[in-house]
C-alpha cells in the first residue's frame, strides 16, 4: 500500500502571512489578541493561546495595551474605523485576495451596482465583504440560490451587477453561476475572486482522490477550504476528514493499495508531517514522497524575480485582467494592457482557463503574494526576433499602418513597430502617405537595431517584386482579342492608360465611345475600373492597344437592328445647311432631311419651316452603311397635296 501527498497541501499565502504577523507580535514583546479566532485551525489557536494571545468576540474585549490582530478572513469596514477611530493598536492580516474583493465591491457598489455575492452567508469571510458593500448584497450559497434571486428581481435589465465570490468557493459551482448570470444580466461585471491556491487544492485533489482508494483531508472542522476539500474528494471515493493524527487509529484500510492525504490552507505542515509519518506508521509503509512537506511548502513559495519568465495557466479571466497560476504560492495576475494592445478585444477573446503561457515578469509583492505579468511583452520579444531574422531575407511580413510620421510610417506586424521611409512605403514618390493609414500591408526588413529595438522595412520592395512577377506573367499569356479588368491609372489628351495588372495599355480616345469624345477624361476618371481587350501588342516596345467600346453598342449596329428602312422615328434638329437639316435619330447617329424632303411646298431655306432643337416625325428612307449616311423625309408623312382646279375660260 502506498500513500501519495497533494503537493500543494498546507498553508495558502494569506494563512503563512497571518500566523506570520500574529508570531513576530509575539517575539516583539506586545501582549495580543486575536479578533476571532486566526484561522479554523484548533492546533495553531492553541499554540497562541499558550503564548499568550487570546481570542476576543469584539474588540471592546480588547484590554488596555493589546494588540488586536484582524484575522485573515478579514472584517467589516466599521471595525477596522471602529479601531482608528479609539486609538486602539491593531495589525491588519486580512489575506491580500480578500482585502482584494473588499476593494471591488466597495467600489462597485459606489457606482450604483448589486453586488452578486457567492459563498457561505454565515462565513466570517462574507460576513466580512459584506461590510464593505456601499449598497446592495446578496449572498447566494450556489447556481440555484442565484437563479432564484435574479428570476424573482423586477426590472433586472435596467440594473448593473458585479459578481464576485468567495475565496474558498467551489470552482465547478461558480462556473455555473457565471453562465447563468451572464444569460440573464445585460449589464454584468463578472471577477474571479477564487484563491489561486484554493483552485491549486481542489484541482490537485480531484485528480488524487480519483486515482486513490480512499482520501485523508487534514485540517479544521471549522475551515471553509477544507470542506470544500472534503466535498471534492467526497465524491470520487470514501474520504475522512482528521484534525488531528491520532484520529487516523480506529479506521478500516483494509483494500486499499493507494491512500491520497491532502490538507487544507489552514493546516501547519507539522500537522501535515506527523499525519504521514502516523498513516506510515499504520500502513508499516513510507509514503513515495521522501521530501518533507517543509521542504514541499518552502518549494512552493518559491519567488521570481522583476524579469524573469515564468510558465501561468490560466485559471480565472475578469473585465479588466487574468488570473494564472505560475506555480508558486504568489497569484499572478496579467493587467488588460499587458496582454494585449488591440483595445476592441476582451481578455477572453485572447486566453481561456487552462491555457499555458509563457509570461514576463514585471513585478513581484512578497507582501500581498501577488506577481503581475506580461503576455504582451513575451509576445514582443518573440516577434522581435523573427523580424530580426527576416532581415537581409526575402520573407515578407504582414501588417497594418498605424501611424503617418515625418519622413514615412509606422506599420505595426504582431506588436512590432517597423519604421517605413516614404521612399520605400509606396509604389511611386508621388502616392499620398495618408492613403496607407490603417491599411494592411505587406513589407520586407531592410535594416534591425537589435540594442535599440528598431526595423526599418520596404512596403515597396513587395510592390515591385508582385509587379515584376505579374508583368512576366500578362506577357506569357497576353494575346490579341483577350479581355480584361483594368483600372484607369492616368488621361491624356489622346486616350486613357489601364493598369491591367503588371502591365499598362492604353484605349485610344476613338476607342473610348462610339459617339465623339471631346477629352477621354468626360468618359472615364483616375480610379475607375474598365472591361477592355487586347487590339493590338507590340511585344518589341512592350506596348498594348486596347479597346473599351462593345460592338453591341455600336449606334450603327443598333440602327441595322431596330430601325429598318420606312420606319418612323420622332428626330430631333440638330442643325442646318443651305440643302437641308440634320436631324439625331439616335445617340451617335445624325440622318439628313433633304430640302426637298420637308414640304409638299417649294421652300426657300430649311429655317423657314424648321429650326435647331425642334421634335419633329420623320421617315427613314435610305441607309448607307458603309459610308453612315441616313436619309430622312418629313414630307412622306404629309397628306399629298390636292392639285388645284382649273379656272373655266368666261364665255
């Protein structure tokens, strides 16, 4: 039979810092008093208590030159102003994680929210909260205390809500609160307040208690933590819970190959120690671990230094920062703007709980077992390099302009800031800079200051060399007759240049419109997107004829179509000659109205019956097409005159 230890069983930060405080008083010679007991622990409050440091109910117990200590579990706002306000010596050893949730439902609760609060009502650590909650509270013992709370709230869209909970809280639980409250709260504040090393603990001890056949839980009665222990191994196989070593005689063992002991953040490693050496003693078996729980408590309060890099998983994501684990008794915390630059994203847009990071330390606080972290900078680091790697190289890098700077931009490629000269930001000097702003773009690295962290890149190195590649592909595959889709890079008097993708071509004026064009530029504009085709290629120059104008929509076409010889169309006069007028019958197609064929009548000059801009009915009478004439007559749709009678000789 063998007996396995949880290795982070034992004292949690805040716990080691509360004893810590309440010894060193004593060492110093001050008389103390603890204000309920220091933790739920009977073997450490007697050990104080033959020292000397009784417990106290309320601090009007206290007597004249004590010191009152504040537990780790913390207490209410009025009672650290009661002890202020009568001049009374206290030492505050409120765990840092609670004094934590103490300042964020103090300060949403002055912003006008509920605060949603999970954990055990009569707790001293929620009694505690609660008396830092500048409005309303409640407290909820679990998902179904919640959901029945917030189901029976009127008007629960229009309210704000933070939630919060209690250090020790069950991790499974509160992950079903949270989906819950999220579903029904519009306007939800969500912190994941629950220890690192409560998480650590109960994690460490579903995983043993499966494995084992049956579990020992060390610690007080009393200790919220250590109940949650309980609940989790519980569940998974028969677990006893002892205060004490000697409570281990009298159990049955028989058929058990693997016996797991976890304890929890309230219990002393000596009392972790002489619960293995008694179940060794039991067992006539060593436990596998042969280093000490001394030893293991030590390892885990292991620091690291402003600098370092740690390995953190992730076991808790808030509004405004991640909680990780980094394997040491400190809880890390990465701040918003350290993971991440891009202010659109939340934090669980970037991490999930249980995924491993690797992390720059920026700051480490011995005193409140807190380490702040920084993905962002790892991230920069990294990135870093591999620009520094692509530089001299023909790797092309992605990114985005961020910023228009004297002398050229800014271009930003996985959190890297690369400096673009104008001359090498765009395809032509004459390209506006401001163009590229926020733009994606694609560079080469030209030149890296390692010591300065400085690139200078070329957007237009890529340019050129897509050109060129482009370019040698339109003339491995141009051919006459080939359509396609170009945009108008430059007019001139003579015709409009396209851009065809590589290559530019050039549509004649004559070839931009069937009808007569003063300037290409009343067709066509800089920027606009064409459907031509090949007309002519002079491979020797590298020079393309294009044309733009379809043959269906040629006017003449048109007319052969739809307006046959003897057919009637309403024209307009467009102008006059000495033999007749010319009238538009359709757009690009003007036919003549001989003299002869206005009126019935002999007329002098055609302005004495028509003039320019007049509508008039006319019938076409011939077509030319091969040399564009039409020929129009208003007089075959006149009634023909009736010939005058002749006048009898008088007799």
């Amino acid at each position: 039979m063998s007996v396995v230890a949880a290795q982070s069983a034992g004292f949690c930060f805040g716990v080691k810092r509360a004893v810590n405080m309440a010894y060193e008083c004593i060492a110093s010679g001050r008389r103390a008093a603890t204000l309920g007991e220091l933790i739920h622990n009977p073997g450490v409050v007697d050990d104080l208590a033959s020292r000397g440091v009784r417990v106290i109910g309320d601090i009007s117990q206290a007597e004249p030159g004590e010191t009152v200590i504040i537990r780790s579990h913390g207490v209410p706002k009025a009672v650290t102003d009661e002890l202020e306000a009568g001049g009374m010596a206290y030492l505050d050893a409120t765990c840092p994680f609670v004094a934590r949730i103490h300042g964020i439902v103090a300060q949403r609760g002055e912003a006008g929210d509920v605060i949603l609060l999970a954990g055990n009502p009569e707790h001293a650590e929620i009694k505690g909260i609660i008396g830092h909650c500048a409005g309303d509270v409640f407290v909820f013992r679990n998902a179904g205390e919640l959901q029945k709370y917030l189901q029976e709230t009127p008007n629960i869209c229009k309210k704000c809500y933070t939630l919060v909970s209690q250090t020790t809280f069950l991790r499974s639980e509160w992950k079903n609160c949270v989906e819950f409250a999220k579903k029904v709260c519009t306007n939800l504040s969500v912190f994941d307040t629950i220890c690192n090393d409560a998480c650590i603990k109960q994690k460490e001890a579903d995983k043993l208690s499966r494995e084992c056949q049956r579990m020992v839980v060390v610690g007080g009665r009393s200790s919220s933590n250590t109940a949650r222990l309980y609940e989790t191994c519980a569940a998974n196989c028969p677990t006893v819970l002892v205060e004490r070593p000697e409570e281990l005689y009298g159990f049955d063992w028989d058929g058990c190959e693997k016996v797991g002991v976890t304890a929890g953040a309230s219990t002393p490693s000596g009392i972790i120690k002489e619960v293995l050496e008694t179940m060794s003693e039991i067992l006539d078996n060593k436990p596998e671990d042969e280093v000490s729980f001394q030893e293991m408590l030590d390892q885990s309060f292991k620091s690291a230094l402003t600098g370092d890099k740690v390995t953190g998983v992730v076991i808790g994501i808030a509004p405004t920062e991640v909680s990780v684990n980094v394997g040491t008794k400190h809880t890390g915390y990465i701040p918003l703007h350290e993971l991440t630059d891009d202010p659109t994203l939340k934090p669980e847009d970037i991490v999930k709980v249980g995924d491993e990071l690797t992390l720059k330390v920026l700051r480490v606080n011995d005193v409140e077992g807190t380490m702040v972290l920084s993905k962002k900078k790892v991230d920069a680091e990294k990135n870093f390099q591999r620009v520094e790697d692509a530089a001299g190289t023909d790797d092309i890098l992605d990114g985005v302009v961020v910023e228009v700077v004297k002398g050229g931009v800014i271009a930003v490629t996985d959190g890297i800031r690369v400096f673009i000269p104008a001359s090498q930001a765009t395809a032509s000097r004459n390209e506006p800079l401001e163009d590229l702003l926020k733009k994606p773009v694609r560079f080469k690295i030209l030149e890296v200051n390692p010591g300065r962290r400085r690139a200078i890149g070329s957007i237009r190195a890529v340019l050129s060399e897509e050109r060129h590649a482009k370019e040698q592909e339109f003339w491995d595959t141009v051919e006459i007759g080939k359509h396609y889709t170009g945009k108008v890079k430059s007019i001139t008097s003579y015709g409009a240049f396209v851009d065809l993708g590589g290559v530019d071509g050039m549509v004649h004026v004559s070839e931009l419109s069937w009808m007569r064009v003063a300037h290409p530029s009343d067709i066509v504009k800089i920027g606009d997107e064409l459907e031509v085709y090949v007309k002519d290629i002079d491979r020797e120059n590298h020079k393309i004829s294009l044309g733009y104008k379809k043959e269906e929509d040629n006017p003449w076409e048109i007319l052969r179509r739809d307006y046959p010889v003897g057919t009637v169309v309403k024209v307009k006069i467009v102008s006059m000659t000495t033999f007749g007028a010319f009238a538009s019958i359709i757009p690009g197609i003007d036919g003549l109205i001989h003299i002869s064929q206005i009126a019935h009548e002999r007329i002098a000059k055609p302005q004495d019956v028509l003039s320019v801009g007049q509508e008039v009915d006319a019938k076409i009478t011939d077509i030319d097409f091969d040399k564009h004439r039409v020929s129009l007559s208003i007089k075959a749709l006149l009634e023909p005159e009736e010939p005058a009678e002749e006048e009898q000789p008088e007799e």
